[in-house]
C-alpha cells in the first residue's frame, strides 16, 4: 500500500494509476512505429535508412527538449504539460497519416512528435511519481509506472499490425492519432504544483544550485554514460529488429509477437528491478543488466535464427528493457533529492535520447552501406559491456544539497 507524501499532488495511488496510464498509450504507440516501415517503404519509396532517420530525429527532439520540458514541470505541474503534449502527439501522428515524402515523415513523425513526447513520457511521469510517494517505495513505484509503457507495447503493438494489415497504415496512425487524445484527461490524475524544501524536510535549494551541484557530480555523467547505451540498445532494436527478422526470412507477424513480448516481459522487469531498486544498491543491479544485455545478444547471434530463437531473445532483452528507468531515475533522486528529478532526470534522459538517436539512424545507415545489420549488432553488445563498467564506481551515497542549510 502506498503511503502519502504531501506534495500538493492527488492520492498516491492515483498518480501512479493515471501515470502508468499516460506512458501505456505514449510508448505504446511509439513502439509500434517499427511495424510502419515496410508499409511506408514499399507505398512511398521512402528507404529504411530515412525512416531510420525520422525516427532518429525524434528521438534526439525528445531528448534536446526534455531538461526544458522537465524544468517546466517542476515549475508548473505535471499535469499542464502532458495535456499539452498529448495535443501536439495527436496532431503529429494525424500528419503522418497524411505525408506523402520523406520530408514530411521528418517533419511530423520526427521532429512534432518528438517534441510533444517530451510532457508524456518518463521524465514528466515519473517526477509526478516520484514525489508522490516515500523514499522507500519509490523504486516499486517508479518501476510500476515504467511497465505502463511496456503494457502498451504488449497490447498495442499487435493490435498496430492487424490494424494495418486489415486498413492501412495510414488509417492505422489516424485512430493512433485519435487514442492518444486520452492522455489529455489522464493528465488531471499527475496535476499539482511541487513544493520547495520537501525533497528532504527542512531544505530548501534553487534549480540553478541543483544543476551546478549535479554537473560537479563524477557519478552524473557516469549515469549519463550508461542511460545513452540504454538509448542505443532500445532505438535499434525497437525501429529495426521486425525489418531484420523479415530479412532473416521470418514473417511480419514474427517481428510484430517479439516487440509484443518485448513489451511483456519488461512489465515483469520493470517491476523486479523497481523492487531491487528498494532493496539492493542500484548501481550494482544496474551494472549487472548492461552485462546481461551483452549476452543475450551475443546468444541471439550465436544461434540459427527461427521463430524459437526470436521469441527467446525478445522474452529475454525485454526482461531487461526498461528495467534501467527506475534504476536510473532511482540513483539520481537518492543521490540529489526529488524536488528537482524531472529536470535532473530529464538531463539524463536527454543522453539516452541522443544514444538512441544513434541507435536508430546508424542502424539504417549501416544496412543501406552494406545490406545488413551486423555491425550494428557489434556496436551493442560493446555499448553493454562499457555501460557495465562505468556504472560500478558511481558514489551513490546522498549529497550535502548546495543552496541549503547544513
């Protein structure tokens, strides 16, 4: 049962259902935007690595804008600015629907929809989340509202490939388009203003304190290292692996059931690693998902490719999909409080965006130079083992927040 903190926002457990809801409809429609690429390609001649690319460009908005969008947040509410978002995300996707090059698909799938990602994704929900609940629940609760997303891959995600298959693509990202409307009244259940000084009780700091302290920090930019891996490894996989097991010789419908169970099993994930975040020293268990991440690649690689071994692998990199956002998101607010994690989070975020601004549109460039993804496969499993490293040294230990009284 989760316990109240008082900080002007609704019940606990209504911020979190209405958190988990908003980030289950957002990325489950993002990740399903993999399942548009052989349509667009063949309807439009718009090549994998330009889809690629918008992807990649929307991923990058995403990130750019989120320490701003997460600063907005802080000051106004996180309500405010997921209704917002989920405005601009409707208009982006009914623009897709109607785009005709891939101009327009890098204009309105890229750029539009990436800024709007920003209020209706991890780092406004999971701020809501974070300061709703106590310390020690917080990793169970953050990872609670991580699974929303991966809830959404799992449903919508195949519902997205039957839809197409029996409308259209394009009919498919208008009622996407219409979905996501929800959002705006979902957005009621995250509303409410921070307040200053109840991070810690009795402390007050500025938002240019809290940046200057964390910038000063060796583990921030570890973290930040880390999160980019994180970013690579799902924009790749997510944008590309239903091309490569269509390459591979494998139905669509394969392609579409491994994002699904991706999706699935990180629901499982996210859950135990927001439970060991209350329970074990987060560094460590995050340091351990990079590595195993490594290995189930490397074992995907390593066996012929069937729907047997693309479901395995799918059940197994979607255990440790998004497992890192509570993790992650958890070291920071141990390390410098809640009162400013949307913005501190959304820095780090912002890294994880740009690795998977990489993760999506060198993919497509390495198949387009040399017609297959091998390289890319290379990249991550050597992305995984740096992140691995760079997270065990990472001082987690709560700082002396600058600014305030000692």
């Amino acid at each position: 049962m989760l316990s109240p903190v008082r900080y002007g926002y609704a019940r606990p457990a209504i911020v979190l259902a209405c958190g988990a809801a908003i980030v289950t409809l957002s990325m489950g429609i993002r990740q399903s935007l993999g399942l548009y690429m052989r349509p667009i390609e063949l309807e439009l001649g718009v090549s994998r690595e330009a889809f690629g690319l918008a992807i990649a460009v929307q991923t990058l908005i995403l990130g750019l804008a989120q320490p701003f969008v997460g600063a907005l947040a802080d000051k106004h509410g996180s309500g405010r600015v997921a209704a917002v978002g989920a405005l601009i995300y409707c208009a982006a996707l009914a623009l897709t629907a109607g785009a005709s090059s891939a101009i327009g698909i890098n204009i309105s799938l890229g750029f539009l929809a990436g800024f709007a990602m920003t209020g209706i994704t991890f780092v406004v929900v999971l701020g809501a989340v974070g300061r709703a609940v106590p310390a020690e629940q917080r990793g169970t609760a953050i990872g609670i509202a991580t699974a929303g997303g991966s809830f959404g891959q799992f449903f919508l995600v195949p519902l997205t490939q039957g839809l197409i298959g029996s409308f259209g693509w394009r009919e498919t990202m208008l009622l996407a388009a219409a979905a996501s409307l929800a959002i705006v009244f979902l957005a009621r259940g995250i509303a409410g203003l921070p307040r200053d000084g109840l991070a810690r009780p009795g402390m007050e700091q500025s938002l240019r304190a809290a940046l200057s302290q964390a910038s000063r920090h060796p583990g921030y930019w570890l973290l930040n290292i880390g999160f980019f891996v994180c970013g690579f490894h799902v924009a790749f996989i997510s944008t590309h692996l239903p091309a490569f097991l269509s390459d591979q010789g494998l139905s669509p419908e394969i392609g579409a059931r491994a994002l699904a169970l991706i999706g699935l099993f990180n629901i499982f994930g996210s859950f135990a690693f927001g439970r060991l975040a209350d329970r074990l020293r987060k560094k460590y268990v995050l340091s351990a998902l990079y590595f195993a991440r490594s290995g189930a690649i490397i074992l995907f690689l390593l066996v012929p490719f069937s729907p047997l071994s693309a479901t395995l692998f799918a059940c197994a990199i979607g255990f440790l999909w998004l497992g890192t956002v509570p993790l992650t998101s958890g070291l920071v607010g141990q390390i410098f409080g809640v009162r400013y994690l949307a913005t501190l989070f959304g820095i780090v975020f912002m890294s994880h965006q740009v690795g998977g601004f990489f993760g999506a549109w060198l993919a497509g460039r390495f198949f387009e130079a040399s017609g297959s993804y091998d390289l890319a496969w290379q990249i991550s499993i050597g992305l995984g083992l740096l992140a691995g490293i760079v997270n065990l040294p990472i001082k987690d230990r709560p700082v002396q927040l600058a600014g305030a009284p000692a």
